[in-house]
C-alpha cells in the first residue's frame, strides 16, 4: 500500500482536539504536517497492515509527509519477527527519525533475543552524527543491557558519548538513573568521577532520587554528588 492510501487512512481516524494536544508534547526539528491520530489506532492499524502484507511499499517511501506515518512506520518495524530483516529496516528509518515519540516507541520485540547481535549495531548507532539515531542507540542500551546482558564497558559506551543535543543527553541522565537502580555499583563509579558533563550528571542524579527502585541511603548520597 502506498503512503498516499495510508495517509487518506489516516485522515479519516483524526481527531483535531488530539493533534493540537499532541503539537505542545512533540517538538521537532521541523514542522511537519500532524494528522492527530491516537496511539491505540495506529497500533492497530500497523498490525492489520503488517498481518496483511500490506506494508513493504510504505516502507520504502521516505521521508514521510505527516508525524504518523513516521508512527505507523516505527510500530511496523516492531512487529517484525525475523531479526535481520528487522534490524535492516530500523537502520534504514534511523536517519528519518525527527521527533523523541517516534524514536522511543520502536521497540522490536526481536531484540530482545539476539543481545549478541544486536549490541554490535548498538555501538554503530551511538556514534552516529544523527540526534535520534544516538538516542535510539542508547535507550536500546537501557532496554536490553541492564539485566542479565549488563557489561561496565556499555557505561563507559554511554558516559563518552559527547553531544550538545537534549534529546541525546536526556536519555543519557535517562540511562544512568535506570543503571543506577539497576547496577548501582558500577553505575555510582561514573557519577562519584564526574565522567558526565555538568547536565547530564546533574539530571541523572534528579531523576535517579525520583526513582522508587533507589534506597534512602542512596538517594542522600547522589544528593551529595550533585
């Protein structure tokens, strides 16, 4: 199907109230055309396309014109259940990417079984010289990484990435507030040697004492590291 047919799809599921709501939440670094479409429908319009083979067409046709295709175009690619093929289309979509909403909620459930591939393109995207292809790299880092995968080398993977980009960096103080839950050991080394920039430390630290998953004791002593 065409991106001209998904769209006029698209158009007749609109909601006006909705997409003047959605225009204050998601700034982009263009201004693109919104439909107002709620995330629940498209959902479920990505798993008719994708159980209908209706979505390959698409696919190829970018850039698209309105913030849901890019949707609709990220919650495809999370159905995707063959690995290869998967990880090939996100890295083709990366570069499109323009808004946080549509980096952050493409999440293969693929991933999740093939860590030892998957994290040789996570290195590949954090270096990249795009703003959501870096944060679609770290917070696949945070995803998949933290658990049973974890490795202190992806800390230091993330601490060295340098960047002026808020919606990098924000999901840099994202990560460590979550590895600090996580592997607060390790993770603490990086905060207590002020290896972050002034931002980013700082942010990690707020949003790591907001967290239910970090001790008293703990949060007192972040406190202390701000």
């Amino acid at each position: 199907m065409k991106s001209e047919e998904i769209r006029n799809i698209l158009k007749t599921m609109a909601d006006a109230e909705y997409r003047d709501f959605q225009k204050t939440l998601i700034p982009m670094d263009h201004e693109p055309e919104m439909i107002g479409v709620r995330t629940p429908a498209l959902r479920d319009l990505a798993k008719k396309l994708y159980r209908e083979k209706e979505y390959e067409e698409f696919l190829r046709e970018v850039p698209h014109r309105t913030f849901e295709e890019n949707q609709l175009h990220a919650f495809l690619i999370s159905l995707i259940r063959d690995y290869e093929t998967c990880v090939k289309e996100v890295s083709l979509f990366l570069p499109y990417v323009d808004n946080w909403a549509t980096c952050d909620q493409m999440r293969p459930k693929v991933f999740a079984k093939h860590q030892e591939e998957l994290i040789h393109e996570i290195k590949r995207w954090i270096t990249s010289d795009h703003t959501y292809t870096v944060r679609y790299g770290v917070g696949m880092l945070m995803a998949h990484y933290l658990d049973d995968h974890f490795q202190e080398e992806y800390l230091d993977d993330v601490a060295g990435i340098e960047s002026d980009e808020y919606y990098v960096n924000m999901m840099r103080a994202w990560y460590f507030a979550t590895a600090l839950a996580k592997q607060y050991e390790s993770a603490v080394k990086v905060i207590e040697e002020n290896r972050l920039d002034v931002w980013t430390h700082r942010k990690a630290i707020q949003k790591a004492r907001e967290s239910y998953r970090i001790s008293d004791e703990q949060k007192e002593y972040l406190k202390s590291l701000k």
